[in-house]
C-alpha cells in the first residue's frame, strides 16, 4: 500500500526519485499516466495490468466517450525502468501535463503513486487550512460516503 505524501523534485535528464518506501513495490517497473487532476499516476505493472483488463477493456467500444477515455488512458501511458538509485524517467509530455518543472510532490494513493508539481498540488490546498478539505467539508465528505 501507498501512503505518504514526499517533497522532491525532477533533475536535468527529467528523472524523479521515487521514495524509498514505494519501491519495492513496484519491483523495478511501472507505467505512469495522465490522472484526472493535472498529475501523474504511477502504476505498479500489475496494477496497471489490472486497470486494463478490469476497466478499459470492459469499456463498451461502440461508444465514442468509451472510446476517447481507452485512448487517453493509453496514449498518455509510458512504461518506465526503476533504475538501481529508485529514479525513474518522466517523458515531456507528462512533463508538461502535470506542470513539473522543478519541485514536485510524490503522494501515495493506495495502490498507485501520485506526482504532482509542487504548484499544482498548492493550487489543491486551502489557504487558510493548508489542508486538501477543512474539518466541515471532510466531515460532509465522510458522511456522505458512509464513513
């Protein structure tokens, strides 16, 4: 499991270092997409594998929306090497969808891994909290989804 949010940033050659605590479970390799938020997604190979064949796939193909996400999924998809120092490679077009230049932040998600870029991820976070929701919206939140 993915937990934990890490401050970093991308160097010269566009290489992050993933956060020692998540690499073992990607075990060397990954894929990392396009997310729904202007980030980043990385999926263990067996997580992506996963998604492929429990959700794209069953994507009803005669519907053009269907058709437009399978191929956002797929196209913004690159499989990566987690080299031996835990960095790994983000092509430029991820690059200049998640708006990383320089600082990013590296958030565990379960069972994927989010990266932002650090401006992004402040945009996300209230002012006057520095939280993602304050204790009334993360209360309505809770409630409404059964916790």
């Amino acid at each position: 499991m993915f937990v934990g949010k890490y401050y970093n940033s991308i160097d010269s050659k566009s290489r992050i270092i993933v956060p020692a605590k998540f690499r073992d479970e990607l075990e060397g390799r990954c894929v990392i997409a396009k997310a729904l938020d202007k980030c980043l997604t990385i999926y263990p190979k067996a997580q992506w594998e996963k998604f492929v064949e429990e959700k794209l796939e069953m994507l009803p193909s005669g519907n053009p929306q269907a058709r437009k996400l399978k191929r956002h999924f797929y196209s913004s998809a690159a499989e990566c090497d987690v080299d031996k120092q835990g960095r790994l490679t983000i092509t430029q077009d991820l690059r200049d969808y998640a708006g990383i230049e320089k600082e990013l932040i590296t958030i565990g998600s379960n069972k994927t891994i989010e990266v932002w870029s650090k401006e992004h991820w402040e945009d996300e976070i209230d002012a006057d909290t520095g939280e993602l929701m304050n204790a009334s919206e993360l209360a309505e939140s809770m409630e409404q989804y059964g916790f």
